[in-house]
C-alpha cells in the first residue's frame, strides 16, 4: 500500500523544523460541521488553545467504579506478562496499561470508550464517525512516578503508527486529583497550529523504550520555548471524574510525581474512520495492535 503524501515529516537525519499545521482543528465534512454538546465559546476555545478541560464531569460514584477497575487491572495476573502492560524504569511499578477499551481486557472501560458524554463530543470536533486508535491507563504512582517528556501524540503517530492527518483526539478521564503537584498533565496552548518536526531516525521496536522513556520524537528545546513564550504553559489540574479533551498535535509533557499522591488518568484516543494508519511515515516497521489499531475501523456505537 502506498503511502499519502508525507505532509508532516519527522524523524529525518537533517533538520525540518516547525512548519505550518495544514488540517483543520475542528473538522466539517461534506455536510459540514457536526452538531453535538460543544457550545460555540467551547469550540473557539479548543480551535485557540488546542485542548478543553471539564470540571468534575464524571460523577463520584462512577469515579469510585473506575478506580476499582484500575486496581484490578494493575494486579490482574493474566496481564503480568503482557507486552501492553509497561513498568516504570527505575522501580517495578506499572507506569501504564495498553488496550484497557477492549472488552476481553476490560468490560467497564470498554464502556466508558462508548460513552456519548465522550463520544458527542469527539464526534463533534472530527466531524466523523470514530473507533479508538489506543487506549492506556496511566498510573503515576505517588514517589515513583516517573515523567513524560515534551511531546505531540500525532508527532509519534504519524512516524511510528502511519496516521496520515490531524484528525484524531484524546479523551483523558480524571481518576485520582490532580494537583500542582503529584505531575498533573501540562500542555502548551496553541502549540496544535504547529507541526514541529523531530531530528532522529526511529530505532527497530522503539516502543519498547519510548513507553518508559521518550528518546525520539521529543522536540527540540528551542521549539518548546519558542511555543511556551508565545502561551505560556498549562497545568491540567481538577478533582477526579474530570474530562481534558486535547487535540493530537498539542505539545504536552508531565513531572515525575514526588507526592504520596497517584496522579491516574484513563485515556482514549479516537481517530476518524476516514484517517487510517497507512505504512509508518518514520519507523523502520509497525507497531504493535494494542498501540495503534490497524485492522478494526468499525465506527463506535453508544
Ligand atoms: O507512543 C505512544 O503512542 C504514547 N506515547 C506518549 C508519550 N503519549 C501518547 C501515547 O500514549
Ligand atoms: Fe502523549
């Protein structure tokens, strides 16, 4: 299969440097834009900053429900030894589990992938129908949390998974608070309208490294402060049951959480049926399914 046009490229021995988003924000299709829960001010605010945040969204109740499934997950024997299951470098902690929205891996989060206080919303802003792309729970245990450098989620998407276009959003759910200081998600607003491209060939199986440390894809420090001074830089704090919706391309990072505090987050990315992941445009090969789906396009259902 041959590629589309390479309009993003990264992972080049020379560098490219920042170059011009070319795709919508907020996307319409031959119809136009989709309606959907979005108000007008709520659409303005992701097409400028790149990414929305919802207070207290879940209430606590489901919250409780999803921590539960969160503890049973991380101490499930079955996904001991599963490639999806990855451990912080340092301790044997869980940094994150892979492919929590499938329904053999878990029926409650397969749910919550479907639900319409997501998926209306997601639907909104890509003008398109949706399946999950990747979904991850990450843990970031109080003390030995590990970090996660600057980066843009398309950025690794577009070189290691093949996705073509920006049109593809992640939905995090709030699990635990997150405050200032157990390493709450930070985002560059505005950093979306921009592709910054990534010096460095891709090694073979990076994901096995870049999961714990993110060694390439990382911009550089001139871009990142470039972007920061423009906009400043944002801290996604809130109670949990709280919703961040950000756009693929938004530059975000996070600091190893030092507080006795989790900082867990669920995430589900939807990428429109009409952007599949064709051949990596930056990677010697594919990566594997629970990563990037690359078989199972069926458009989400309520
Ligand atoms: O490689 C990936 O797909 C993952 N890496 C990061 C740092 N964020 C997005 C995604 O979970
Ligand atoms: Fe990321």
């Amino acid at each position: 299969m041959l590629n589309s046009k390479d309009l993003y490229p990264t992972r080049t021995e020379e560098p490219v440097g920042m170059i011009p988003r070319l795709d919508p924000v907020i996307h319409s299709d031959e119809h136009g834009h989709w309606s959907g829960p979005l108000t007008d001010e709520e659409l303005r605010g992701f097409e400028r900053d790149g990414y929305l945040f919802f207070d207290g969204l879940f209430p606590p109740e489901e919250v409780e429900a999803f921590r539960e499934e969160l503890r049973r997950l991380e101490a499930d024997p079955d996904l001991n030894d599963w490639d999806g299951m990855i451990r912080e470098p340092e301790s044997n902690e869980v940094r994150s589990v892979f492919g929590i929205h499938r329904a053999d891996i878990s029926d409650r989060f397969n749910r919550l992938a479907r639900d319409p206080r997501l998926l209306d919303r997601v639907r909104q802003l890509l003008a398109s129908e949706v399946y999950i792309h990747q979904s991850r729970i990450n843990y970031k245990p109080g003390f030995r949390g590990t970090g996660f450098n600057w980066h843009s989620d398309f950025e690794t998407w577009h070189a290691e998974d093949g996705m073509p276009r920006m049109r593809a959003v992640s939905c995090s759910i709030i699990l635990t608070d997150n405050h200032a200081l157990n390493g709450p998600l930070m985002l560059i607003p505005g950093s979306h309208k921009h592709f910054v491209s990534c010096v460095g060939a891709t090694p073979e199986d990076n994901y096995r490294r870049s999961l714990k440390v993110q060694e390439f894809g990382v911009p550089d420090e001139d871009a990142i402060r470039t972007l920061a001074r423009e906009r400043g830089i944002d801290a996604a704090t809130g109670p949990a049951g709280s919703l961040l919706i950000f756009e693929c391309n938004t530059l975000h990072a996070s600091n190893a959480n030092m507080s006795p505090d989790p900082r867990s987050n669920v995430f589900f990315v939807y990428n429109s049926v009409r952007n599949r992941p064709q051949q990596p445009y930056g990677a010697p090969g594919v990566r594997p399914a629970f990563l990037g789906e690359r078989e199972d396009f069926t458009p989400l259902e309520r």
